[in-house]
C-alpha cells in the first residue's frame, strides 16, 4: 500500500472513532456553544468562588462567544436548590450548568441531561493559622531581607493594580517567604480562582508524581491503544511529546490567536481546542480521535487536544489500582504541599479537564509554584526527580522559538521583563504562577477578561502592560544579580554553539582552548574533528543552552547545563537534546573551553 493511501486509511479511522454523540453539539453550534460555556464560568464563579453572578459577568471576557453573541445575553439565572445555572439570550438560546459540588460545574449538553457525576459537597477554605508557612498560612517571625527594596517592592504591586489591570490577587514570594499579597475589589485570600490553562502544570505534576514513583516513563510511546495500529503514525507519540505540545495530531490552529478568528468560525464552527471543553460529553475520547498532522503541519504549537490525551493517560494508569484523580492528586501533591482549596472540574462523563479547569486560592497557587522554585522538594522529601525537573524547565525541540517546555512557558525566548531562566505557568485572561530560580523568586498574578486583541495584536490590553511593568519592577526590587564572571563563562559556551551553527570555523575556534577535547557517545574528537562533523552536513542547527550551574576555582569553571538541538526543517527535521558538563580555563582575561563531554537523552521521536 502507497503512504498517501496508509496516511487517508488512518485520518478516515481517526475520525470514526469518535462518532459525534446524541448529547455532543455540533461545532457549528456557535451560539449554543457559547452560551453553554459562558454558563459554566458563571456557575464556577458563583458555586466555587462564591461570587455574585453579575460583579463576575461584568469582568468576564466570555471568549468563548462571538462578539455579536456578547450583546445578547438577556438573563443569567442562579437557582441554588437545584445548584443549576441558567443563561438565556435574546434569541431564546439557552445555556445550562451544574454545581456537582466538589468537582465544581459541568455544563450541559444540548440534550439537556444531567452530567454523569455524583453530588460530594465542595469542603470549605481552611485557614491554618497555627501552622506557618507553607505548610500553613503563619506569617514568618524573621526580619525584613536586606537584600528586597521593600518600598520598591511596594511600588511594583502597586503597578499591577493600575487602572484597568483587572488583577484579582498579585502575591511574591522571595526564598519562600510571602513578601507582598494584595487582594482586588470582592476578592479576598479565601477566594478559589480560575487558573485556566495553569491546569496543565497541575496536571503535569501528577504526571511527576507518577514517574517519580516509576508508573510512567516520559520517552515511551503512549499507552493510547487507539493509536497502536501498525499503520498509525501516532503510535510512536510520546508522553513527553504530548507534555511538550509537540504530538504530530490536528487539533486546529496552532497559535491561541488563531482560536479567536470569528470568521473562520462563523465559516468552519468552533476551533477545535475550543470545543473540546463544552462541545463533547467525553473531553478524552475527543481527544484521542484527532487525526495525524498532515505532514506540513506545525508540530510545536499550543492546542488543547494534548493535555486531554494526557489526561486519558494518567486517568488510565490509576485505574489500575483503583485509585481516581482526585485522590491521588490529594495523597500525592496537594496534601503534602498544603493545598486545601483546590477544585478539580470535569467533563459530562467525569474526566477531569485537564487542559484548563481548576480552582484555588491565590495561596495555593502560590505553593504549587514554591514546589517547582525548590526543584521538586518539599520539606526535604523529594516529590518530583530531577530529571522530570530538568525535562519541564529544557525548551521543547519542535517549536521554532525555545518558548515553551513541558506545560510551561520560558522566558528563554524572550528574557524580558523576567530573567533567562525563569518559567511560568499560564492561563488565559492573565494568569500567572512565575519562577525564577536565579532569584528564589516565585510571583502569582490571577485576573479577569483580559488578553490581547484578537484582531489586534498591535494593541495589548491594559493588563498586558500592567504585568509586564510588574515583573520589571518586582525584579529590580531584588538587589541579587548574579556575578559577573558567571555570565562571562556562560556566554563563552553559548557563542561556541551559536558559531558551530553558523559554520564559523574562526569563531569558534577563538573561544576554544588549544588543547580542546569533545567526549560525545565514546567519541573523543578534537577542535577540528567536531567542526568537520557538523560541516559535513549542513543543515540548518540551531542548539539552546538553559539550565547553566556553573561552578569557579580560580581560573578554572565547571558548567552543567541542558543542550536542545534543532536541526534541519520541516518533515526532515531532528530534535536531539544532551546534558553536557564544560570546563573552561582562563587566560589573558578571555574564558576559552577547554572540555566538553556530551551525553544524549535517550528519546523516542515519531
């Protein structure tokens, strides 16, 4: 059988394996769908952040809806005996939502039948004054830190409540410590927040959960059996790959703009990473049966399909010993930080939505984050490896710019307004869980409908601005840069890569030592041999250094760090990725590397 005849059997079985159910909408059911979804967010934000309907409505961004559909909303009715919610728009279209109680709201098919999940009451935010933080919510008894501007500090937080910011809760923690929390109008510490997609980070720490305690393996092909077929391109997608938003499925536009063209919805019906949280009773299923990327598609792009497909995933190997979500993200995770208010929301036949749906209080947000700025500890006790650490942190290989790594964002991209090697977790109209190792630095910032301008991305929102100016100022609030002779030495071994993917044989021999010796896979190789190695193919390469621990004795230092090649592109193109240890030696004031010894990360790539 021909390829093009292989790739047309495996989209046609693809898409009949999820069969649009009775109780699914179409997706061209924009308004239906919007209403369904817009009803959700109000019933979340009334049953689980215990807030009133229209204080909620008049911040809301209801993206989910086409702007004339915004307009239309005539009445949203709360009925708290029945735990429903009710949105009616001038047309008569109606959109419905449940409280379930501890998995927060589910929105209603168009059939209209109640959800596929029972009733447990939601437990109450708990305050621990006894206990102090971050086990608890005790304030520390130490002294201010020297080192931390207070009034600068001040003045930051002050920024990201400008006018028009909409932030909700602005919290900073420095070494661990809360050093400045504020509140928005109706907001207070007992408040459970939206962290949309900062749900992916949450649900990725289950996923180090478990391969922490060795029930899952990153760089195995996924245990989905609808993806086994010897003729299924998807059968060799890893778990890594879907971490990394890197999975070779369709899911719709790749870029988050690109959700938000109403005229590719009026034409087509709603994007797909859209959909899949109201439009499909079974979120998972949905998932699963997203065909193959054609083979000009983009890999590396932020859908939500991923994260369900994960979902399955983890849901699929905690059946197997009887064990659900909830109760192991409980025992393993928010039980051991602290976390006591958090809600974990499903679809209509219980899966939990795992590319955006939870709730918490700013204060636990903020623990998650601690977990991830201490490299995985807590009290001691290590809960996620080093390597899992290490994989989240390294820049996902098939994206074009190092943007994005395991279900977080990286400032490597960009390194502004935050240093190169911090990382966040993120949700759409603004949420924010920031880390930034090089400064012990951890900073929570929740909010309402904001976000760029779909049509117009020369014009940022208010809020966009706001966080940015924030993060500047929090981080010049910091008096800690780190030393000088550590940014010289980490840039020598920058620019050593920078120049092989050039193919600047003079470049990159300046900035190594005479005596040079590369150690790669039970290579050894001189100066002249490594640069003979890369020029004898010439494909484009590209290879990003994150993670750099760098270590001084005089004139000698020691750089660990993570190494993600990216060579070729296109279909041809290659991801490799190493750990490398760099030593450099000194003289006449110039760092020059002297060894490098390379390890490949073992992966399987499709």
């Amino acid at each position: 059988m021909k390829p093009v005849r292989i790739l047309l059997l495996c989209l046609g079985l693809a898409l009949l394996r999820h069969p649009a159910a009775a109780s699914d909408f179409k997706p061209t059911d924009l308004a239906a769908l919007g209403a369904a979804s817009v009803a959700k967010e109000a019933c979340s934000a009334v049953f689980v952040s215990e807030r009133e309907t229209s204080d909620y409505l008049a911040l809301a961004s209801k993206f989910w809806m086409l702007p004339e559909d915004r307009t239309r909303i005539a009445d949203v009715k709360v009925d708290r005996p029945n735990r429903r919610v009710t949105l009616t728009m001038t047309t008569g279209v109606k959109g419905v939502a449940v409280f379930t109680g501890a998995t927060g709201c589910i929105a209603l098919g168009p059939d209209g039948a109640d959800p596929k999940v029972g009733f447990t009451p939601l437990p109450p935010v708990t305050v621990r004054a006894d206990v102090a933080w971050p086990q608890g919510d005790a304030p520390p008894q130490e002294n201010w830190p020297a080192e931390v501007d207070k009034a600068a500090l001040d003045h930051a937080v002050d920024l990201a409540f400008a006018p028009d910011a909409q932030t909700a809760a602005y919290l900073v923690l420095y070494r661990g410590r809360i050093l400045a929390e504020r509140y928005g109008p109706g907001i207070s510490a007992g408040t459970r927040l939206p962290g949309w997609s900062i749900t992916k980070t949450v649900q990725a720490t289950l996923v180090g959960a478990l391969e922490h305690d060795r029930r899952l393996n990153l760089f195995e092909p996924a245990p989905i059996a609808e993806w086994s077929g010897a003729n299924d391109p998807r059968r060799l997608i890893t778990l890594a790959d879907l971490l990394r938003m890197s999975a070779p499925i369709a899911c719709g536009p790749g870029l988050v703009k690109g959700w938000f063209d109403h005229a590719a919805w009026r034409r087509d019906g709603y994007v797909e990473s859209l959909y899949v949280f109201s439009g499909p009773d079974d979120a998972y299923a949905y998932s699963i049966s997203r065909p193959p990327l054609a083979p000009d598609g983009l890999r590396g792009a932020y859908t939500n399909c991923q994260p369900n497909v994960v979902g399955h995933i983890v849901q699929q190997e905690l059946r197997k010993t009887g064990e659900t979500v909830a109760g192991y993200a409980t025992a393993k995770v928010f039980g051991p930080l602290g976390i006591r208010s958090m809600v974990l929301e499903s679809d209509r036949v219980g899966n939990f939505e795992s590319a955006s749906y939870s709730y918490a209080i700013a204060r636990d947000w903020a623990r998650l984050g601690l977990l991830y700025a201490q490299d995985g500890v807590w009290n001691g006790q290590r809960m996620l490896s080093p390597e899992f650490m290490a994989f989240v942190r390294a820049p996902a290989p098939w994206w074009t710019t190092p943007a994005y790594g395991g279900q977080v964002w990286l400032s490597k991209a960009t390194c502004d307004p935050w240093p190169c090697d911090a990382y966040w977790m993120q949700g759409i109209e603004g949420q924010r869980v920031t880390i930034v190792p090089s400064l012990d630095l951890v900073v929570v910032r929740l909010g309402h409908g904001i976000g760029d301008d779909p049509n117009d991305p020369n014009k940022p929102h208010p809020a966009i601005r706001a966080m940015a100016a924030a993060g500047k100022a929090v981080v010049a609030a910091i008096n800690r840069p780190a030393p000088p002779e550590n940014r010289a030495v980490e840039t020598v071994v920058q620019d050593v890569f920078a120049a092989l993917g050039a193919h600047d044989r003079a470049a990159s021999h300046a900035l190594l030592a005479p005596d040079f010796t590369l150690y790669e896979d039970g290579r050894l190789m001189t100066a002249d041999q490594m640069f003979e190695l890369v020029a004898a193919d010439p494909v484009k390469r590209r290879w990003t250094i994150t993670q750099a621990q760098i270590q001084r004795a005089g004139d000698l230092a020691t750089v660990t760090y993570r190494n993600t090649g990216s060579f070729g592109e296109g279909a041809e193109r290659r991801v490799p990725e190493w750990t490398e240890t760099a030593i450099l030696r000194r003289s006449d004031d110039k760092w020059r590397l002297v060894s490098l010894h390379s390890t490949r990360i073992r992966q399987i790539a499709p």
